[in-house]
C-alpha cells in the first residue's frame, strides 16, 4: 500500500501527531538533538512511542530522525564517523519506525529530515 492508495480507500490520510511531545511526556527530552537523540540512547521509547500511533490509527508514522544532524550529533558523540551516523542514525530511525509498524502492513513510515537550521 502507497500513500495514494490510503487516500484513495479513506480519502484522508492520518499521521502521527508528534514524536518529540510524546517523548518529553515520558519525561524523555533533548533540546540539542529533540527526539532524534533517543535512536541511540533509548530505541525502545521510540518504538513504544511509534506504537501508541500505530495503535490509535496512523496511516503514517514519522521516523525519528527530526534534528538529527551530522553536526549535531558530533557535540553529543565525538568520535561518530559520517558512514556511522548515517548507519547509526538515519537508517536505524526508519528501522525502529519499521518495526513498530510491523504487525501492521498497511502503515508507511515517512522520513524526517527536520529543521536543519536550528543546528546553525
């Protein structure tokens, strides 16, 4: 199933509501990387997170990806290669996505490539 193909069947499509406030109510903030902090530091928050979005009806979920900059990620973690941020980071952010959604076929998972900006 494709994006066109849910709007087609429901003529409205239903994406998450917002990753980052569902985590800071789990008491989980990070006001340099927001959510994209937690891929590495608490995957299974996201993945609950993803959950309660699946669960509650989301044709859509969002990757936790939202702020997660090359340079960004370097004041946290230092010794991070590129090719580890990328592995590391932008893919497993769609993998944890994937696997909150798994028991449910017809769910896509949409990237977040967030505010760049705020990392300047």
């Amino acid at each position: 199933m494709n994006i066109r193909d849910i709007i087609q069947l429901k003529s409205v499509a239903i994406v998450d509501g917002g990753l980052g406030s569902s985590l800071d109510n789990k008491n989980l903030s990070d006001p340099l990387l927001f959510s994209s902090r937690f891929i590495l530091d608490n995957p299974e928050a996201i993945i609950e997170c993803h959950k309660e979005y699946v669960n509650a009806g989301a044709d859509v979920i969002i990757s936790s990806s939202y702020q997660a900059s090359y340079e960004g990620f370097l004041k946290v973690y230092p010794q991070l290669s590129y090719i580890d941020f990328l592995t590391n980071v932008c893919n497993e952010s769609v993998r944890l996505a994937r696997l909150a959604s798994a028991h449910s076929k017809d769910v896509l998972v949409a990237g977040s490539i967030g505010s760049y900006g705020a990392h300047l």
